[in-house]
C-alpha cells in the first residue's frame, strides 16, 4: 500500500490520528525535507527507510515504488495533499501499475493560517468565499484558463495566496488591477512557516504587500490573504451567523420571536 499522507503545516502534534498510524506502521517513508518539519519523523518507528525527496524528479519518486512492491510506503506532503502537492501523477503511477494507493489529509496551510490569526475566514455580511489560488510565475504553464488572479480579485471575497510570495510587486499589482474589488486599504495577512517555532504573523494591507514582503524577505514557505473578512476588532462581523440565531428556526430548534 501506497499512503500519500498530508503532514500538515509543520507542528508535529497537527497531524491526523490517521497519518501518525500510517507512519507508525510504514516500512519507508518519502518525505519532503525542504517543506515537511522533521519533528513529524518522530511518528516513525526505529528501522524505517528515510528518503528525502527534495532533490528527487517524480522518476525517481515512482521508481522507489517499483522497487518496493510490497512495501508500506508513506508518501509525505507538506499541508493537505489536495493542494498543490504533485500527487495527482503519482496515483496515476499507481493506478497504471496496479498498485493500492490512498490518501490520507491532513491540516491545510489555509486553517493553520487562520487559526494563527485567530479569525474566520467566512464571516456573514462580509464574504463567505475563500478562492485557494496562486500568481503564475516559473510554473505558469500549470494554470488552466480559469486561473486568472485578476478575474479572481474582481470578485473579491477572500483570496489565498499559496506559491506567490517571490514576486510581490508584481502580485500587488494585479490584485490591485482595473477592475479589482480591492482597494489599497483591503486587509492582508503574511503567515510565513505557519505552526513552525519561527511562524511570523504579518497583518498589513494590500498597499503595503510587497513592501512587507520585500522588507522582511519572506520568498517562500508563506501563504498571503486578502480580504475584508481580515478586518480585525470586535465590529469586524455584520451580521451575526443565523446558525445561533434565536430568531432562526433549524430542524433541531423553534425560532424564538
């Protein structure tokens, strides 16, 4: 069995039950040393095959599989697999070999993020919209034809910005293109290494993105959010959500009037 495992953001007590299982019992495991904190390892048993794949190309990642037919094999992400992890060639490696695969998630960048800001990214009256997207730079051919950051900026609600901080100017600049619906003034938030011992916090605004970036020389390993459900202070909500409401009736209890 194939595991592709989702570390989480970094803090080693942030990975599922699930994922400290599938590591306990695997015989090798695949992990991304440049992205992955080391302290997720301690999961492992004594005797495990340790590879490190941040100099590995997918060849090299699928002949490992080969080579290990009957092996427990954990294939470790960094964040959630389900984004921007590179697993889709690999089960379909999987999928043409016939070999058992599944995956395990694990805690997204997104929530530690939010979790680190102490806010909610879906606040009623405000926006109740995260688009999970990124600036197309060296890897641009990757984005598909609704990938267009501009189009996502003229909706507004709340954007994450994963893979975008290298180029800041450039990444303002079309969040705040003809047609955004953001201004200078939106709130903006840097979570660089969320969860890890050096996890900075940076609340800032859009028009100041790329100085904060630039000044604190934060390329990579941080996630950027822009959007007015970032306003902090205890008047940022509009409205409160119906779900606790007692004038909205549920299935489970009468509207009070």
């Amino acid at each position: 069995m194939i595991s592709f495992v989702g570390a989480g953001p970094g803090a080693a007590d942030l990975l599922t039950f699930r994922a400290a299982d599938r590591l306990v019992r695997a015989d090798v495991v695949l992990w991304a040393g440049s992205l992955v904190s080391p302290t997720v390892l301690e999961h492992c048993r004594d005797g495990v095959e340790l590879l490190d794949t941040k100099a590995m190309t997918l060849e090299d990642v699928t002949a490992t599989f080969a080579a290990r037919p009957d092996a427990r094999i954990v294939r470790l992400h960094s964040g959630d697999p389900a984004w921007y992890s590179a697993i889709g060639e690999q089960i379909a490696w999987c999928l043409a070999h016939d070999r058992p695969f599944e995956v395990v998630p694990g805690v997204s960048s997104v929530s530690a993020a939010a979790a680190a800001l102490g806010t909610e990214l879906t606040v009623p009256g405000i926006s109740q919209t995260v688009v999970l997207t990124r600036l197309a730079r060296r890897t641009a051919k990757s984005l598909g034809p609704g990938d267009d950051l501009a189009a996502h900026a003229a909706q507004g609600g709340l954007l994450a910005l994963f893979l975008s901080a290298g180029d800041p100017e450039r990444l303002q600049e079309v969040l705040l293109g003809s047609g955004s619906a953001f201004t200078a003034a939106t709130p903006a938030a840097i979570v660089h290494r969320a969860s890890w011992p050096d996890e900075q916090l940076v609340r800032t605004t859009l028009g100041s993105l790329a100085a904060e970036l630039t000044q604190r020389g934060i390329t990579m390993s941080a996630l950027v959010l822009v959007g007015e459900a970032l306003r902090p202070g205890p008047d940022a909500c509009v409205d409160r959500s119906h779900v606790y409401d007692p004038a909205f009736a549920t299935r489970f209890r009468d509207a009070v009037t």
